[in-house]
C-alpha cells in the first residue's frame, strides 16, 4: 500500500498537514534511492576491484612460481657444478696415481718421485686412462729417458767375478778336497 494523498485524505487528515506528511515521505525516499544509487555503484566498482584483485593474486603467484623456480635452478646449478668437480678431482687424482704407478714400474725412486711429478705437471691432465692405466706413455717415456733419467734407480745383485775365483782363508787358491767314498 503506498502513502498517497488519497489514501491520507481517507484517514481524515487535513489537507495542509497532508502536504507536509507528503513531503516528508518524497524526502525520506528520496534519500533512500540516492543511498541505493550510491551503493549500486559501489557493488559496480567492486566488480572492478575484484578483477584488479585476481590479476594481482595471478601475478602475485607467478612471481613466487618464478622466484622458486630461479632459486631451484641456482642451487641445481651449484650442485652440478660441486658435482663436477668431484669429479674432475677425482679423475685428477686417478691420473696422478697412475702416473705414479708408471713411474714406479720404471724405477724412479720414492725420492724422486716428487721431482717427476712435479717435472710433469700440467701434462697429467692431458693424459687419457684406459681401466686406471695410461693410454699413450710416449710422453712419459720421452720425459723419463731425457730430463728425468738421473732419478732412475737401478737395483741389482751382482754376483762374484768369475775371471779371479774367490781366494781360500790362506791367500792360495782353494784346492779339491776328495772325500772318501763309503760303500
């Protein structure tokens, strides 16, 4: 039912008090639809602001994705490269202990062996290894009969000279001794 001035009339309301209540009523609902209007565009504006909202969590996320992901690959990559050189460490050492080995098998003392080594140096890394063996030893071989011929030990036994046999306790030539035959 609507406040009109028909309506008023039938209560029996004056006519001047009528316009008054009539006026008051077109202020409050005016008020009213101008709040509706204000909240109608605020509800329009939050639609907006919601779409502004979900691009900004969507970017938000990708920039964290992205962060992990630059932080993932960082320390992938300083674990392949600790990982390498392991691994070149261990090759590095391989090839020295090789080296070693061959210069042992050749004869270089155990003094002499820093000085070999050090005399190779940088040539270790170029050198290949085939089950823990050298592959091409002529460099070595060259090195060994050159600069590094002095660190070779030979060992030996030499045995008496048999051109002047050894002498008995008296000076003399040791002569035979027969024993007698017991059949």
């Amino acid at each position: 039912m609507a406040l009109t001035r028909k309506f008023l009339k039938a209560l029996g309301i004056e006519d001047d008090k009528v316009d008054e209540i009539i006026t008051a009523h077109s202020d409050t609902v005016n008020a009213l639809k101008e709040e509706r209007d204000n909240y109608k565009a605020d509800a329009d504006k939050l639609k907006d602001v919601q779409s502004q909202l979900d691009t900004a969590n969507a970017a938000l996320n990708d920039a964290k994705d992205d962060r992990f992901k630059a932080k993932y690959e960082k320390e992938h990559q300083d674990f392949e490269d600790f990982k390498a050189g392991i691994e070149a460490k261990k090759a590095q050492e391989a090839k020295e202990s090789a080296v070693k080995a061959y210069f042992k098998e050749k004869g270089i003392s155990d003094k002499g062996m820093t000085l070999a080594m050090r005399y190779i140096g940088a040539e270790v890394d170029a050198l290949e290894l085939d089950e823990g063996k050298i592959k091409d030893t002529k460099s070595l071989d060259d090195a060994i009969a050159g600069d590094l011929a002095s660190l070779v030990v030979t060992t030996g036994t030499k045995g008496a000279d048999t051109a002047t046999p050894p002498e008995g306790g008296s000076g003399e030539p040791s002569t035979p001794v027969s024993i007698p035959a017991i059949f």
